[in-house]
C-alpha cells in the first residue's frame, strides 16, 4: 500500500532551508550597505563619528535579529515543536 505524501512536508523541506538562504543573502547585503554608508559618513564628518557609529550598531543588530529569527523558526519547524 502507498503513504499518501504531505505535501505541506515537502514544501516546509524545500522552502525553509530556502527561505533561510534568502534571509541570510539579505542581511549580508544590508550590512554590506549599513557599514559602507557608515563608512562614508564618518569620513565625511568625523567630528559625528561616535553617533554615527553607534546608530550604525543598532541597525546592524536589529539586521542580524531578523535573520536569526528566521533560523529560529527553522530549527522550530524541523524539529517539529510547531507543526501545520
């Protein structure tokens, strides 16, 4: 006899993994831009560059939150604690 297959498996297999590849893609290329326009910045005034610097942190932090979440959420569908 022939298992029926869950097709919501095999999309949460194929499009997770994905979407984590696309999640992690863009926070590199956002904290690529968020520390290139610092950079720029603070050459420009350097007198600024303390507060320049640290708003720089903070968007670079809340850029990595969001890919880590999106792991998160991952590692919680692949291990099964939520489920459809």
């Amino acid at each position: 006899m022939e298992q029926a297959v869950d097709w919501a498996k095999v999309g949460l297999s194929l499009g997770l993994p994905f979407g984590l590849a696309l999640a992690a893609m863009a926070s590199a290329m956002g904290l690529a831009r968020a520390v290139t326009a610092a950079m720029e910045a603070m050459a420009r005034q350097p007198e600024a560059a303390t507060k320049i610097q640290g708003a720089m942190i903070l968007g670079c932090a809340s850029i990595e939150a969001l890919t880590i979440y999106v792991f998160v959420t991952v590692l919680l569908f692949g291990f099964g604690l939520i489920k459809i």
